[in-house]
C-alpha cells in the first residue's frame, strides 16, 4: 500500500511540475494550442501529415505559434513572410540548430547538420571552402557528374526495358560523386564497400522518419533504457564510420601537403596548418563532417529523382514537352552541360517544379534561437526550438496558383521564359542554407536530362493511376514505391 501512494504522489508531483513549467514558459512564447501535462500536444497532431496540423493553427493563432513536443516548447514558423524575417532579416539570432536527443548520441554536437557555436562556424566555412577548392560550383566538377550520368545510363540500359525499382540505381550516381569529392575514387555499382555506405545511410534515413523516432523526440529517456529499430542507427552509424575512418588513416600514410586530392586531404592538412582550431579538427570532426555531406549529396538528390520520374510518368504530355525541348537544344547524343540551361526554361522548369511540389524537407531541420530574441511582439527565449514550415512557403498559393497540382507553368512568365521566385526554398534559406546546393542542382539537371534523352518512362498502369502521395511527410518526403520501364529511344 504504501508504494503505491509513493508511486500516485509521484506522478502527480510530475503533472504538477510539467504544468508549472508549461505555464511559466507561455507567458513569454507566442500563442499555441493548450498542451496537455506531459505529453504536450502530441495528440492534436497529425503524425503523418504534420503540416496539415500546422496549416490549421496557423489559421487559429496566425503564422507565429508554440507547439509542445512532450514538455519541450517548439515555435512554428508559417508562411514566406514569418520564415523570411526570421532566417534572413534576423539570420543570426536564429541560425542555431535544435539537436535532438538521438542525433547528439550520433553527431556528439560535432560536423557541419547538428553542430552549434565555434565547431558550426569553423567547420561550414571550411567545408564550403574546400568544397569549392575541389570545383563544386564549378565547370571542373561537371565533368565528375557528365561521367557519372553516363554510368547511370548505362545501368538503366542493362535493366533491358524490364519492370525495375529504380531506387538503388538512382542513389549511386550522386553517391559516387561525392565519394569522388571525398575519397578521390568511384566505385563500381556492385563493390560491396560502396553498397554497404548507401545501405547504411538510407536505412538510418528511413528509421529517421519513422513515428518511432519522433516519440524518442518526445521522451528521450526510452533511447537508453528501450530496445527499438533507434539501435540500428547507431549500429548503422558505426559500421560507416569505421569505414571513413579507415580512409582517413590511409590518407594519412600518403599525404602531400602541397597537393591536395580531395576532402579528406584538406581536412588533414588544415589540421597540421591551423594551429588556433586544432581541437576542432580531430579525426572524429573529419567523420561526422563527412557523414554529413554523405547524407545531404545522396538520399536527398536520389528521393528527388525517384520522385521527378513518378510525376513525369504521371503527366506523360509535361515529359513529352521536355523531351522535345531536350532534342531541340542537346540532341540525343550530347551529354548535358549546365551552359545548356539558360537554352532550356521548360525543363529547367520542370526541375524547379518537381522540386516545389514533393516538398522534400517539409519544415527543414530545426532550427533554435541564439539568444533572447522579440520576434512580432513576443519573446523567445535563447536555446528555444523553431520550426520553419517550408511547405508554408513551397505551397504558397499566391505565388503558385494551384499548388496542389504538378504544374511547370509556376516558373514560366506569358513569354515561356523561365521565371525565379524568392519562394522557391528547396533548399532553405539563410546562413543554414544547404551547402551543397550548387552541386545538387547540377546534378539533377544533368541526370535527369541524360534519361529523359536516351529513355521512354513507361509505367506499369495507366498513368492516371499512379500513386504520387507520399507515404509519409514527417522527416522528409517519402515517394511511394513503384516500379517502371527504362525503354530506350
């Protein structure tokens, strides 16, 4: 009798406590839905959608408002103008990241995605410099992603017209030019180093989407003291890191100071040359800096890909114009080059398109603000969480009519030229935006247009039947599986 008054006392001093504290922290946040104790407002959320919940809040208390995640108080930013003012005109105050409780077991605040302060600034700046150094950005790297569309072609080839998943496929290319960046080499398709680095990556970017992963969010407790799939990210993280730590050392034993090959030469030498950050470029640095640009040059630029085929095989007459435009301008057989974009406002809009309407990072990675701040008349305190909702602004329905429909038209003016827009946020915005954005766009023009020349995309069903709503909506967007025919032209 006795435990259990001390177990009912218990609970309920932990209701007391999460209600002062939920109650003491919003009088200084902006409004939001009343969270419940504990669980905060988790059951007021659609869990698969969580976008939907946030385009209904918006309504209810405007494009600045306060979710809880547990007891943990996130600010929601909705719409162009709250997001534009707050990661461009006050940039600084919310460059910050909110790290979650499994990516700080994984990154340990270090790399370039979940890092804050000194270790952030340092090692993006040097990143973006060496990146550069080695041509991203640059004519000298198209030449990397013109070889790597070639070997796609050619593995799309092999498939023989035969219904094929091309999600492995498509995650090669972009992965091989990383590595190319990284390690100086490329692998072939079937070299079992190169397959066991997309198989890990991929799998922990899966579980990261996964309703698992976020109640971990929530009560960050059960990662130690449960069993549960957030055990094969770590396993996963391991077993990729012992391998890029394999090459690290090997590096080592043939370094040339004065001759650089690639990322992991630059990182060893300002290593030796930047005597005032030396305790920032360590080895484990190197790994998870290199982890990073891993995961954002791969499934990201893959998903894409995978995605941009189903629409285009959705909307056979938008592939038809493209593939016109594409004979018009390269021909058959010439491979792509990005000078051939300014030449081509159709397909460039297609691109631009199918990467507004997938929505492939719905509300971007947290961000957290750097210091007390007064955003629109409320205080938000430093360290707090901060949703950015990219959907809001990628789903802006007076900058895109319709943006519920697959439409190329949203970057073209009345002439057929291709049109920019200041809401095309893919990518992000502000001084978290993706470093390897220059890279990513190259490379999606250039694969995409290599396939659309030398293939026909032909689907099992009618196209009218296909299936374009993705099966979540939670990390990322995930297209849904399907399978279709490579016929070559």
């Amino acid at each position: 009798m006795d435990l259990v008054v001390v177990l009912v006392l218990s609970v309920f001093c932990l209701l007391l406590l999460s209600l002062w504290r939920q109650s003491s922290g919003r009088q200084r946040l902006p409004p939001g839905p009343t969270p419940l104790p504990i669980i905060g407002n988790i059951l007021q959320i659609n869990t698969k959608n969580i976008n939907k919940s946030f385009a209904y809040f918006s309504k209810v208390y405007g494009p600045v408002f306060t979710l809880y995640f547990g007891m943990k108080p996130t600010v929601v930013l909705y719409g162009y103008e709250a997001v534009k003012e707050a990661l461009i005109d006050h940039g600084e105050e919310f460059s910050g990241r909110d790290v979650s409780p499994l990516s700080e077991k994984t990154n340990k605040g270090l790399g370039i995605a979940f890092s804050n302060g000194k270790i952030w600034n340092v090692m993006r700046r040097f990143s973006l410099m060496s990146l550069r150094n080695l041509g991203v950005g640059k004519r000298s790297i198209e030449g990397c992603v013109q070889e790597e569309a070639q070997g796609l072609v050619e593995e799309l080839k092999k498939t023989k017209g035969s219904p094929c998943d091309p999600t492995f496929i498509l995650g090669c290319a972009p992965c091989n030019v990383i590595c190319s960046i990284i390690f100086q080499k490329r692998f072939d398709y079937k070299d079992q180093d190169f397959l066991t680095l997309i198989e890990k990556f991929s799998e922990n970017l899966k579980i990261r989407n996964s309703l698992w992963m976020k109640i971990l969010d929530v009560f960050p407790a059960l990662i130690d003291y449960f069993p549960g799939i957030h055990n094969r990210v770590f396993k996963n993280a391991s077993q990729a890191r012992d391998y890029i730590l394999k090459e690290a050392k090997e590096h080592q034993e043939s370094l040339d100071m004065n001759n650089p090959r690639d990322f992991i030469d630059f990182f060893l030498i300002q290593r030796e040359q930047d005597k005032n950050n030396q305790d920032l470029f360590t080895l484990d640095n190197l790994v998870i800096t290199v982890s990073d640009l891993f995961v954002a040059a791969t499934d990201t630029i893959s998903s894409t890909l995978r995605y941009g085929l189903l629409l285009l095989m959705k909307h056979p007459h938008i592939t038809d114009k493209a593939q016109e435009e594409i004979d018009r301008v390269i021909g058959r057989h010439r491979i792509p080059c990005m000078q051939d974009r300014s030449r081509m406002p159709y397909t460039d809009a297609v691109l631009h398109e199918v990467q507004r309407y997938i929505d492939l990072v719905p509300n971007n990675l947290p961000h957290a603000v750097t210091r007390d701040i007064k955003f629109r008349d409320y205080i938000i305190p430093k360290g707090t969480a901060v949703l950015t909702s990219l959907t809001s602004v990628l789903y802006d329905n007076k900058e895109f009519p319709n943006p519920e429909d697959f439409d190329p038209g949203h970057f073209l003016d009345e002439h057929g030229n291709f049109k920019k827009s200041d809401y095309f946020v893919p990518f992000s915005t502000g001084k978290r935006i993706c470093a390897g954005e220059g890279l990513a766009r190259m490379e999606l023009f250039i694969y995409l247009i290599c396939i659309l020349q030398n293939f026909k995309l032909k689907p099992l069903v009618d196209p009218k039947d296909l299936n374009t709503i993705p099966l979540c909506k939670v990390f990322t967007s995930v297209p849904p599986p399907y399978q279709l025919c490579f016929i070559p032209v």
